[in-house]
C-alpha cells in the first residue's frame, strides 16, 4: 500500500460518518482542483509551479486509489483531460510525462509502477473518453493493411492496441540526455514487463482448444450453420466447379480454427502488435535493447501461430482411415471439408510481410517468415478433415 492509499484509509476509519478524502498535492489544482470536494489539497499554493503534469502522473504512479478517483470524477477536470486524449500517435504530452515518471534517470520507480501507470492509468485513460474507439479506427494510418485490421477490433482489443501504441512510442523515444545505458535497459525491461500484463500474448485463443476434442466434436460444429457461415473458405458444386450457393454446393470448405468476430479482433491485435513492434525493434539501435525486443516480439508470433491447436488439428487429420475417406468420396448428401487455416489470413500477409521485411535482421525476418510459411506471398498446402 502507498503513502497515499493509506491517508484514504485512515481518513476514513478516524471519522466514518464523512465521506473519506484523499490528501493530493497542492500543484495539482490548476489542473483538477479538489475534484469537486472529493480530494484535499496541501503544501503551499503555487499556481505557477512547473511541476503540475508531473506531479499528477507522479501521483498516479504511487496510488491505484488516487487513479480510480482522479477519472471517476473526471467531470471535474475535463477541460485538462481532454488534452490526454489524441491519439497515441499524435499525442505530445502523455509520452513525454510517462518517460519522465518512470525512467530511472529522472525519477526511481519499482516494477509495479510500470503496470500502475501504462496498464491502469492508460487504461483508465482510454475508458474516459467516450470516443476513444473511434480516435483508434479512424485514425490515418500509414498502410492500408493496418487500417483494415483496425477496423476488425472489438472494444476491449481497441483499448488494448491504444495501450500498446503508447507502449511502443516509449520503447521508440530516445533514453533522457546523460542517462545511463544500465537504467534505460531497467526502464526498457519495465515496459516489456507492463506489456505482457496487458494481454496474453503467447496464448490470446486460449478458449479453441476444446474445439479440438473429437472428430465428432469437429463433425457436429461444421454442420453448425451458424458456425459454418462464419468461416466458409469456398464451396463447390457437382461439377468440381467453385460457387457461392451454399444451398447447392456439394462440398463446402470449412476454415478452422473457427473463429467469429471476437476471435477475428484477437488476431487482428496480434498482427497490428507484431507490426508495431517490427517498426520498434529497428527504431532502437542498441544491441540490448533490441534483444529485449526481440522477446514480446516473438511472444506474438508464437501467440499468432497458435501450435497446440495446429498440431492437434495435424494430429486428427492424419489418423483418417482410408476406408474413412473413401466413403466420403463416395458420399451423395452435401459434405463439409474442415481446413486449416494459414497461420496468416491470406488477406494480411501483404501487411505482414511488409513489416517483417523491414526487420534489419535477417534471422529474425527469416525466423518469423517460415513460422507463417511466407515464401513470396503463398502459404503451404494445409491438411484437411472430411466429414459426411
């Protein structure tokens, strides 16, 4: 618990029949007064005092308490909070103020401050602002394939891609003059770690895995229409020829792991996070600090390739029986063919391998191409599972 969390407390139990308050820092009011009465100031007053924007991330960094309550009545405040709101890629101070918080350089911070501040505060942040999903779809991006993933974010994925915006854009920004190369590794360190609080990265489909039980289980959710309509690949007719009338296709070509719009944002946060830390790892010309890129950087092609599915799914595939897949052949009634996915949806790769192939080191690029199975744009052939 912090000193600041503990004035709430004690306040509150000394006189339990008034509302407890927060004791905040005097260089706080130009900025959000006693957030109508909730909060009392202390030190001398000082409007003019330099140190208003740093004092408040300071503050944020020392107490969760004083976070939920600086944005629970950020009616109070607005004015201020609105200039918190560009978007990452534009903003001129929150970056600034974040480095100046947390680098050991300017000021000594513990691991926990890191995730105080760039997963609770940013997120906090972003929940204040209505329009804050709207700032992250429709925002100019420099390639149109990162614009379309954008566009496939749910919610929660978009508050998490404007986390990770500014978490590479510290990654990104120069260490402070005159700092020590030992404390801008510790603050690199801190940021990775804050990181991979924010999102499972290694395993973001975790609730696909009971998709993989039986042959059964893949039978009954093919013939699922719901399912089915979401992740048709292609369909044929009678004829081998390839239409778009389900209702009298004869095999339809089911994609798996199957996947509904949610699924569909998680990936998309994947690539736009391993897009964006491509475009980091070679913004950083430190040998060390590219090395402790390189680790959530392949944590998110790791997450993306999703191999305990794959293999599982390779797995089922392979123990067909001839005279199984014979009578499949033979069958008369419309059939369903479930097909692995590329590790990449065909539609991403451009974006992908535009970005990876920036990467200004070549095991790397080589690395994180034959775990998508890029080889100029084409994907392997993928195994299959027929079902009657």
């Amino acid at each position: 618990m912090t000193w600041c969390d503990l004035q709430y407390n004690v306040s509150f139990k000394q006189n339990s029949s008034t509302p407890a308050k927060l004791n905040i820092p005097i260089q706080l009011e130009p900025i959000i007064n006693d957030l109508g009465g909730t909060c009392q100031l202390y030190r001398p007053k000082n409007y003019d005092d330099p140190e208003t924007w740093p004092t408040m991330f300071e503050a944020c960094k020392l107490s969760s308490t004083f976070t939920k309550q600086l944005f629970a009545a950020k009616d109070y405040w607005m004015y201020s909070l609105m200039l918190l709101w560009n978007h990452p890629d534009d903003d001129t101070l929150v970056t600034e103020k974040l480095q100046q918080t947390l680098h050991p350089s300017i000021s000594p911070s513990v691991m926990n401050e890191y995730e105080q501040l760039l997963v609770n505060f940013l997120g906090e942040l972003y929940d204040s602002c209505d329009t804050a999903g709207e700032v992250v779809r429709e925002y100019s991006y420099s390639h149109k394939g990162i614009q379309t993933l954008v566009e496939l974010l749910n919610d929660s994925d978009a508050k998490t891609y404007w986390i990770v915006l500014y978490m590479c854009k510290l990654l990104e920004t120069e260490a402070p003059p005159n700092a020590y190369a030992e404390d801008h590794l510790t603050y690199t360190v801190g940021i990775i770690k804050a990181f991979n609080v924010c999102h499972n990265w290694t395993h973001p489909f975790q609730d696909q895995g009971s998709q993989l039980a039986s042959l059964r289980r893949f039978r009954d959710a093919a013939f699922d229409d719901d399912i089915m309509h979401q992740n048709v690949a292609k369909s044929w007719d009678a004829d081998g020829q390839e239409t778009d009338e389900l209702s009298n296709a004869k095999v339809i070509d089911v994609s798996y792991p199957f996947m509904d719009a949610n699924s569909q944002s998680t990936q998309a946060l994947s690539i736009l996070t391993l897009c964006r830390l491509c475009n980091v790892f070679n913004q950083v010309k430190s040998d060390a600090i590219r090395e402790i890129v390189r680790v959530p950087l392949l944590q998110v092609v790791e997450g993306l390739k999703g191999s305990e599915q794959r293999q599982k799914f390779q797995q089922l595939a392979s123990s067909q029986v001839k005279s199984r897949l014979d009578s499949w052949r033979k069958g008369k009634k419309q059939k369903r063919r479930v097909i692995l996915r590329p590790v990449i949806d065909p539609k991403h790769t451009d974006v992908v391998t535009y970005y990876t192939g920036l990467l200004e080191d070549p095991g790397l690029q080589s690395a994180i191409s034959q775990t998508f199975k890029l080889v100029d744009g084409e994907q392997h052939q993928l195994p299959t599972i027929e079902l009657l």
